[in-house]
C-alpha cells in the first residue's frame, strides 16, 4: 500500500477521505474523537503544499436529496476552529471545484450523491477526475465499497493509504496476527445476534473471551441459570454453548459471571441489588456484572499480553450499574498490556471513566474494527493494495 507520508503533494489536488460520521446534535457536534484523529492528516497534507479536499458520509441519509439534518456544516465549523487555515463547504462538487493551497474544501456529505452506496462507476469517476492524489484515511469506512471509499481510487491517478488508516492497521495488526499472548478480548453489547461473527471468530483465535451486556445473559442462561426478565436471546444458547465448547476444547474459556448486579426495572432511578447468579429471580433484570466477577476479570486482564475491548459489561450509563464497567476500564488502564478499545459505546466508556491515554490504542472504527476482528478484508484495504506497493 502507498503510503501518503512518502509522497510529494507539493501544488496537487488532493482528495482525502475521512470518516467525519459523529454525533451532532442542534448543529453541534457532540463527540469529536474521530474529527480529532483526522486532523493529523489534513495538517500534513497542507504542509506538504496541497490543495486540500476532504470528503466523508454523516449518517444515513435518503440519497439523491439534500437534508440539512445531515448536512456537513457542523463538521466544517469544528474544522475551521482546528485548523489555521480557511475551511469551506462545497455543495457541488462533482463537475469540478476549486481548491486552493492552503485552505481545506469539505464536500458536502457524499451519501447525498445518488451511487454512493452502490459503489457507482460513473459516480466514482467523477469524484477521480477531481484529484491527482485519493488519500484512504477513513478507517471507519474501510469496511463499506462505496463510491468515495472504494471506486474513486480505482480511478484516481494515485491512491494511497493516509496516516490514520496505516495508523490503525499496524495497531489492529498487532493485536490480531501476532499478539502477545494470553489475547484477551472483552465483547460486550445488547445482543449475541449482532455479534455472532465476531464472538464465533474469536472463540477460535483468543485466549480468554469475555462476554458482557446483554450477550453474557444469554451465556448465563446456556449455563443453566435463570435470567428472569434479563434481555437475553433464547433462540441463541445453543450457538452460545458451542462457542463455549469451541474456547475451551482449544484450552480457553468464556467465563460467565458469579454474581451479578439486577433491578426491577430499566431506569436512572432503579435501585441496585446484588445477586449471586443462581439467585436471579423471574422478576429481576440484569444490568451489571457483580464485584466478585469483575474482581476475577481484572485479573484475567492484569495477566494479558494483548487486551481488545469493544462493548461494555453493563448499562453504565446509569452510575449503580457501572461499577464492573469501571472496574474493566480500570484494570485495562493498569494493565502493561497491547490494548485497544474500539466501538461507540466502548470509547464513552473510556471518556467517562477516563482511561484514554492508559489505552495503548484507540480505534475509530465501528463496524469496521468488528469486520478487522472478524479477519475479513476491508474492501477499501484491498483496493489500496490492488494500486501498489
Ligand atoms: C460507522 O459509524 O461505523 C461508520 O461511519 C460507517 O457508517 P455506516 O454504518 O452508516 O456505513
């Protein structure tokens, strides 16, 4: 894969793909972690003398309408605070546009494009005939073959990897081709069904597995307990079980948890009660894992080489159920081992109990790091390495 650091980008028009996707709310963007790790890129592109453009989706938008509900404004107005430069938004873009050295031209969210989501041909020849280099640098949308991700560097004279895209490869590499063993990951999230994949993936590859979140539920039912009114998935204890016999016939494990931390109702009020697991009654809900299991899992991670963590273990957005969270996020930051957080939820858990600069690294990617998890080949990683070395 070509690299973007080793390229002369002196007076080019270069086009950078990021993943700007966050949350914005009354215009505002509200949790800047991916803007963040883009600004590295777009700073090096404009010392290196280019005519900067940068392009990326917000969310899920009808395709071939504007909606300014999804409009890229907000992303430019948080640009032009972070960088020295001035920073503009283009709304049509795609028969030409003008960008100057030194300043930033943000195109308007490219899922307003009718062909985005389809990897259009016509679509990605016209965003090609815009540059003279294509930076890949959005590794939250490295698992999508779109137009903007995956067909314009087909086309582009040159397309290249960008600093945050290498960034995250060598990091995620790490962890999973040649991790320092014991590999620990920690899966945790609402269901198994979203997360068969990835847990049937890792079963097979990592030491300990360690399930939180409405998925170990459904663990701790395939053990034989009562879940009450837990949200949990019935018609999954079979798969969970064979994924218990997977991990352990290769000397692993899934540990479910001892004790756990129920209440009566899903609420901020709700009040806490702690339960040895085989006392769940038919009426109580599950929402956190209990101090002795999550004793037993900081010690897991304290012995771990390499830790990957993605989901939380309980709804720790209501304090009386973050405490095993807590205890995760903190036995993490403790560890000397590799470790990398990735996943929406799982990087407002780093925030809240502020472990950010105790994790050796943060992804930005979603969907993207459970794809790289999973071993599958991101389609605009395969599409860099189909353009050179
Ligand atoms: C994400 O947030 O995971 C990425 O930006 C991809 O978004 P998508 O799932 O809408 O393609």
């Amino acid at each position: 894969i070509i690299n973007m650091s080793a390229l002369d980008l002196q007076g080019k028009r270069v086009l950078i793909r990021e993943d700007l996707n966050v949350p914005v709310s009354n215009g505002v963007v509200t949790s800047d972690a991916r803007l963040r790790a883009s600004l590295p890129t777009i700073k090096l592109a404009l010392e290196k003398g280019a005519a900067v453009m940068v392009m990326s989706h917000l969310g899920r938008p009808t395709e071939g309408e504007y909606n300014s509900e999804f409009s890229m404004q907000p992303v430019v107005d948080y640009l032009e605070k972070a960088l020295d430069c001035p920073v503009r938004l283009a709304k049509d873009y795609l028969d030409g546009v003008e960008a100057n050295v030194g300043e930033v031209v943000v195109f308007e969210n490219v899922r307003f494009n009718v062909g985005e989501k389809k990897n259009d041909e016509a679509l990605a020849k016209k965003l090609a005939a815009l540059c003279d280099v294509y930076v890949m640098d959005a590794f939250g949308t490295a698992h999508r073959a779109q137009a903007s991700t995956h067909g314009v560097g087909l086309y582009a004279p040159v397309a290249c990897a960008g600093p945050l895209l290498a960034g995250e490869l060598e990091a995620l590499g790490k962890a999973m081709d040649n991790p320092a063993r014991p590999l620990v990951a920690i899966v945790g999230g609402s269901k198994v069904s979203t997360k068969l994949t990835v847990l049937e993936s890792l079963s097979g590859v990592v030491d300990q597995l360690v399930v939180g979140g409405g998925i170990a539920n459904t663990f701790i039912a395939a053990a034989g307990h009562n879940v009450g009114k837990s949200l949990y998935e019935a018609d999954l204890i079979d798969e969970a079980k064979r994924l218990v016999a997977n991990a352990q016939s290769r000397g692993g494990d899934i540990p479910v948890p001892t004790d756990v931390v129920v209440a009566g109702e899903f609420s901020p009020t709700a009040s806490a009660t702690l339960k040895p697991v085989e006392q769940v009654a038919d009426e109580d809900m599950i929402f956190d894992i209990g101090p002795d299991s999550a004793e037993a899992l900081a010690e897991i991670l304290k012995n771990a080489g390499t830790i990957v963590w993605n989901g939380p273990v309980g709804v720790f957005e209501f304090d009386q159920f973050g405490e095993g969270t807590k205890r995760i996020a903190q036995a993490i930051a403790d560890s000397s081992a590799f470790s990398i957080a990735g996943g929406g939820d799982t990087l407002a858990a780093v925030d809240k109990y502020e472990i950010a600069d105790k994790v050796s690294y943060i992804s930005t990617g979603g969907g993207a790091f459970l794809e790289f998890l999973e071993g599958k080949e991101l389609p605009a990683v395969a599409m860099l390495e189909s353009r050179g070395e």
